[in-house]
C-alpha cells in the first residue's frame, strides 16, 4: 500500500517498509520449508527422534509463517468506508498470533524434553544414539537460525513492523535451547 502525504504525493516509505517486510516474511518462510524437509529427513535416516522433533516443529514455523505473510498482505490494503484510517492494526494482530505460536511450541518442547529426561532417569527408555549426520544439521539450522535473528532484526528495526520483530525472535528462541538435544549420546541407559 502506498500512502498519499498531505500534498497528494506517494509516500515511498510506506512501499520500502511493506517490501522489505514482506522480504523478511519470505525468507524465513522458505528457510523453514528447507529446514522442515532436511530435518525431517536427516531424523528418520539418522534415528535421530530430536531431530525428527524438531522438522515438525519446522513445519508448524511454515504454518505461521503462512498466516503472517496473509496477515501482511491484508494490513497492505488501501482504506476504505469501513476502514478510514486502513488495515495496518492487522499488524499487530498478526505480531500477537506468531507470539502465540512461539509461546505453545515453547511450551511443547519443553513438555517433551521434561517427559523425555523423566523416561530416561526412570529407566523407561534408552538412549539409542544417534547419527553423526543429525549433528551436523543441527549445528546448520542453528548457525542458519542465528543469522536469520540478526537479518530480520535489522529489518524489524527499520521498518518497524511488529510481526517481523515477532519472526526476528522466533529465528532465535529455542534453537539454542535445544541444540544439545541433537550430540551424539552413548548407547547406554541414563543410569549407565
């Protein structure tokens, strides 16, 4: 959406900020469909269950990646009878929608890792190991990941769009945190 100043101009930073926005949403939405499919992969070949794990979880980051590029397309449109003063609020929505999203896969993750470290020290399950493979993809997604923070913060800072400062974040919550669920273990139980 291109904005008119009062001198019945175009603004051209409205057209910058909605371009580089939408820049920032198609990255991350084509990194997550590369990582989703590598991931899931790589964890069933390399029997790595965390890594299996974590390319759903990549998929369900494609999912809402989906919603905010929609969510940014329609806070583009023009304002009309209904919406004197435009659809940018939509923004803010959608910022509040990927928090939600980051906040119950946040939740889900460490549900599992709790449930998991408990069937492990209770001696329910052992530690298969994994493949050296999985190492190496998780090291990838999360040097990936880390640089996404980075770029798409930039772009959240300039164009000071909530949902890109919302996916800048997402880029870095919980890719550290689950990082070490990804190094080869030993092929004994907790309890040795």
């Amino acid at each position: 959406m291109l904005s008119i100043v009062r001198d019945n101009t175009i603004n051209p930073m409205t057209h910058e900020r909605d371009r580089k926005s939408l820049w920032a949403i198609n990255l991350g939405l084509g990194v997550n469909i590369l990582l989703a499919g590598l991931k899931t992969t790589f964890g069933v070949l390399g029997h790595s269950p965390a890594l299996l794990a974590e390319g759903i979880n990549s998929t369900s980051d494609v999912a809402y990646y989906i919603v905010a590029s929609v969510f940014m397309r329609l806070a583009n449109k023009p304002a009309d009878n209904e919406h004197p003063y435009g659809h940018r609020q939509l923004e803010s929505i959608a910022s509040v929608v990927v928090g939600a999203f980051v906040v119950a896969t946040a939740i889900a993750v460490f549900w599992d890792a709790v449930d998991k470290i408990w069937d492990l020290v209770d001696g329910k399950a052992t530690s298969q190991g994994a493949a050296d493979i999985a190492l190496w993809i998780a090291l990838a997604t999360v040097t990936i990941k880390i640089c996404l923070f980075f770029y798409v913060r930039k772009l959240g800072k300039e164009t000071h769009n909530p949902i890109v400062d919302a996916l800048a974040y997402d880029h870095y919550l919980l890719r550290l945190g689950g990082f070490p669920r990804y190094l080869p273990r030993p092929k004994w139980t907790a309890l040795g």
